[in-house]
C-alpha cells in the first residue's frame, strides 16, 4: 500500500511540476512541446490568447498538485489524519455501494416480468431503427458538421450556437471514427438514450407506483410516437429525458436513504445532462425541490436540516463539477456564451404571455402526433386519476406533479423563456408513467373474486398488450424508411459529386445548406468545391441550389454567398430535380 501511495506522490509531484511549467514558460517554448505531440506537428488551436486564459488554472492545479504531492514530509501528521478520514469516508462509500446495488437488485424485475420488459424494449429498439435513416434535419446536420465532426478541443470550447449539446456532441464525435457519418452512425447516442430511458422510466415507476404500473408505462415509453423524433434525430434531447428519469429515481430513494453513491451519481447525472443542454435547470430544480419539500413534509427518513445540508452540498458540487465541464467555453467565448446566449434571450413579460398558450398547444399536438383521439383523452384521464388517488397509489406523501408544475412555473416566470416543445422533454415520459399510474394504480385494492388476483394485475397486462400492438400496428406504414433509400438533398448531393468537375462550386444557403453540407461531406465532395466568399477564385462554373419553400431565387443565394458578378442567372440551366429544392448550373462568364 506505502509503495501505491509514494507512486499516486510521484505521479501527482509529476503533474504539478508540468502545469507549473505550462503557466510559468513563455508561450513559443509551450507550443513548440504541444507541436510535438500531434500528427501532423501543428497544435493550431493552442492560441497565445487561449495560453493566457489558461494561465490562472494551471497555476492553480499545478501548485495544489505539487503541495499535496509534497505534503507527507512537510506535514507528516495531517497527513497521515487525513489519510486515516479518507480510509474511513472510502469504507461508508463501500458499504453505502453494497446497500445501494442491494436495493436496485429489488427493484430490477424478475422473471416474467423481465421477459415482458425485455420484449417491451426490442419492440421499442425496432419502433426507433425504422426511422433511423429518414433524411438529416438541418440542426442535427449542423451539429454533426460544425461541432461532432470537428477536432475535440474545438468540440468542447465552441458554443457560437445553443445547438453544441456538448457531451451529446462528444458522444457523437467518438462514434463516427468507429461507424462513419452515416445518418444512423451519427444518430446511435439519441438513440441509445432514447432506448434507455424505456429500461429507466420501468425501475422509476416500479419504485414510485408498483410493478403493475411499471410495465404498461415501459410500453408506453416504448412506442409513443412522438418519442420515436427524439430517438432519431442526432441532437441530445434524449439524453436529457434519460438523466431526469434517473436522477428522479434517485431522488426517490434518497428521500429515505443516505447514501454516498447515491448523492454522487444524481450530482454525476445532472452534470452531464447540463453538460449536454442547460435546459436541465428544469428536472435538477424539480429534484432538488422535491427532495426538500418531501423532507418538510415528513416523508422519508431523513431530517430537514440533514436534507437541507445534503441538498446544498450536492448543489455546490454540481455547480463546482458543471462550471469545470464548461470550463473550455467559458475560456473560450466568456460565461455569457452559455449563460446568457443571444439565441435563447428572454421574452419581454407581454411577449411571454401572449406567446405561451400558443407554445403550450404546440408542444401537445408534438406530444401526440399519430395517436388517435381516445387515446391522447385517455392519457389526460390517467394523469388527473394519478393527482386524485396519489395518495392511494404511491408511498410518497409530495406530489411530483404539483412540484413539477410549482417549479416551472416559477422559473418560467423569472427567466420568461420562449417555451419552445423540446424544453419540456423530461415531462414526456414523466407524463406516460402518471397517466400509466392514474389508470391501473386505483385498481390495485380491487380483487377478482375467481382468481384472486388484483384487477390491477389484469389492466396491467391488458394495458401492455394494448399498446404493445397497437404500437407496433401503427409502424406497418411507415417499414418502408428502413430501405433508407436517399431524400431530396441527398439525391442532390450524389449528382453534385458523380458530375462536379474541377473548378466548380457550390453554392446554397439556409434553411437546407447544413442537410447539404453534410450529405455532401458524406459522399465525399472535395473541400474546394464548397465556395468561399473572398476566397474561392477561378470558378469555372457554379452550381446553385434554391429552396422554394422558403421563397428563395438564384439572386437571393447568390447574394447571400457574396458570388462574383460574373455568376449571371440568365446563363443558368436547371437541372432534372423538381421538387422543392432546385438545382441550376450558371457558367463563369469570365473565369
């Protein structure tokens, strides 16, 4: 153990004495080591400015690092105190470990109805592969190529745009050297976590409402429709739905538990969901106000002044381990980059209200998109059952869903956001589990007199089928996107490669130029065939998409690209695609 000790000394001496030399050595001697140590000999993103931001932290840890490494023979007695409390805090970690796993294990299901929800979740993997290779949206193509396709340092420090979910981002730039840019490849982290929170909304429901609720919530998360888009679209939504079902399940048994591996992993899980979007301000305040007021209330082992403690280090941790993910942007771009982003800016109070019923109705035609009437009433049913028999069918005493709806309350009405749909993921699985509850909760004291069982057990199978089927039923027209045959600008973006010729160019603009732009990168189209304003010369000819949808004309793209006068629209030729996104080739009347 000594020798372990002196080489965790050794190591850490070694690390503080580099940081210090990083901060303390002028810039060149710096870069000339770090050029050193790339492929290529050229570390162009380690800028003189970006060393002198870094200064102030390198000194920091480097001289931590080298006082703690140092610390044994300078200050042998404190030492051997602290690393006697550590040995003691590592022995609770252990047992607090066990006791954790121990109680998961009860939750996990066993049995038939493990085989019920392992087929709920091959039914739910097969519901989201069909639309896996629908055509690239335009802000999940962006993120793929201005942010997952891109050097790490860059990937973690660019927040130019709200759409850089960074540790979905990061998911994603380490899946494409594996799988390739293909549509799917990009979309796999989506659609793990969407396929992940089937598994977790069943272990939150069973802890919360029973096994009889579990399952048929499990199909519901399963084969909504709507969550279906998530799943499939390379953006971290799903990411944020999986980590609020996680971090609530904690909460539930933290409510009752103290437990060291429990506070670690819901401060380690809400990280990384505000890692990936900051809109996971919405679940964490939920959790945290949740966990207080349950602890107010009474409910749950753990006293209020305790809890209160708890809650306040967990929140100073979680800032403390957040700010250090978003360290690199912050270096980078400053804290308003994230904090007050220009793109997600506040609505003025008259423009919040006049804007929310609106958004509100959106965001349930999203939600139930493809569901037939009687079904979406019977969701709103279950959800008001779950709020008037909650205290029948659950064993906690708070509410989540009054918490849920306090807490949005009032931060929607400081922050007076523009409520846009995807800022209320985390609600929609919670949504399915409640009504789920509402439904089959109430029937759980209600015994059929021949078998003896509780009605509760048979509306839970039932319930499964119900949706199981008819889930399934409803993909049958839509099996055909799993040829994944090309989409429009896909198909543009073959041709634009099977016929450029050199000293050609492309030319396009928004909405559809970031689905271009990464189905031209997919097949392959040469970098110097993208036109540069200012910089792309010798153009031989242009060719030049317009999107109609959007009232676009040649002069508009033309203009909006900064194109050289000698592009003349009168020479243009359009090519064979006739649908909303059309394609011309214009001559260089004087390359």
């Amino acid at each position: 153990m000594k020798r372990i000790g002196y080489l965790f000394s050794v190591l850490l001496l070694i690390a503080g004495l580099l940081l210090l030399a990083g901060a303390l050595l002028p810039y060149p001697a710096v870069a000339a080591y770090l050029n050193r140590l790339t492929a290529d000999g050229a570390a162009e993103s380690f800028t003189s400015s970006l060393h002198q931001a870094l200064m102030p932290l390198l000194l920091l840890f480097g001289g931590v690092f080298t006082l703690v490494a140092i610390s044994p023979i300078i200050l042998p007695n404190l030492t051997r105190r602290m690393l006697a409390r550590l040995g003691t805090e590592w022995a609770n970690f252990r047992s607090d470990s066990r006791e954790f796993f121990q109680a998961l294990d009860r939750t996990l299901p066993k049995g038939w109805q493990a085989i019920g929800l392992g087929i709920i979740i091959l039914a739910g993997i097969f519901a989201r592969v069909v639309y896996l290779q629908r055509p690239m949206g335009h802000d999940e193509a962006y993120t793929v190529m201005a942010f997952a396709n891109t050097p790490l340092l860059n990937l973690v420090s660019d927040y130019h745009l709200p759409n850089n979910h960074i540790f979905h981002s990061l998911l994603v730039h380490l899946a494409i050297p594996i799988f390739g840019m293909d549509p799917w490849a990009v979309r796999l982290p989506a659609l793990l976590a969407g396929v992940l929170t089937i598994p977790a909304g069943y272990i939150f429901a069973r802890r919360a409402y029973g096994p009889s609720v579990a399952m048929p919530a499990a199909a519901a998360l399963a084969l909504l429709p709507a969550l279906f888009d998530y799943a499939t679209n390379a953006r971290g939504y799903t990411l944020i739905a999986l980590f609020s079902l996680l971090g609530l399940t904690l909460a539930l048994y933290l409510k009752d538990h103290f437990n060291r591996l429990g506070w670690l992993l819901l401060v380690l899980f809400t990280a990384l969901g505000f890692w990936t979007i900051p809109i996971m301000l919405y679940p964490a305040g939920l959790i945290w106000l949740w966990l207080l007021g349950s602890s107010l209330l009474g409910d749950g082992l753990i006293r209020p002044a305790r809890m209160l403690r708890q809650l306040i280090l967990a929140g100073l941790a979680l800032a403390g381990l957040t700010a250090l993910l978003y360290l690199p942007v912050f270096l980078r771009s400053g804290t308003d980059s994230v904090l007050n982003n220009p793109f997600i800016a506040s609505l003025t109070p008259v423009e919040f209200f006049a804007t929310l019923p609106g958004r509100l109705d959106v965001t349930w035609e999203a939600w139930t998109i493809g569901l037939p009437v009687w079904l979406a009433a019977l969701i709103v049913l279950g959800f008001s059952l779950s709020l008037i028999f909650h205290w029948k069918i659950t064993r906690f005493q708070l509410p989540l869903q009054l918490t849920a709806a306090a807490w949005l309350a009032a931060e929607m009405l400081i922050a007076l956001p523009d409520p846009q749909t995807r800022y209320f993921i985390f609600l929609l699985p919670l949504l399915l589990i409640w009504a789920t509850a509402g439904l089959v909760g109430p029937l759980e004291k209600i015994n059929l007199r021949r078998w003896r069982i509780p009605l509760s057990h048979l509306a839970s199978v039932s319930l499964s089928l119900l949706l199981l089927l008819g889930g399934l039923l409803h993909l049958l027209p839509n099996l055909g996107q799993l040829r994944g045959e090309p989409g429009e600008i896909e198909q543009i973006a073959i041709y634009l490669v099977e016929n450029i010729q050199p000293g050609d160019v492309v030319l396009f603009a928004p909405p559809m130029d970031a689905p271009l732009w990464y189905y031209l990168s997919l097949h392959q189209l040469p970098s110097k065939a993208f036109f540069q304003a200012g910089e792309t010369t010798n153009i031989a000819r242009a060719y030049v998409m317009v999107t109609l949808s959007h009232g676009q004309t040649l002069e508009s793209v033309l203009a909006h690209n900064q194109a050289p006068a000698s592009l003349d629209v009168n020479q243009a030729e359009w090519l064979p695609f006739d649908g909303n996104n059309r394609l011309a080739l214009i001559p260089n009347l004087s390359p």
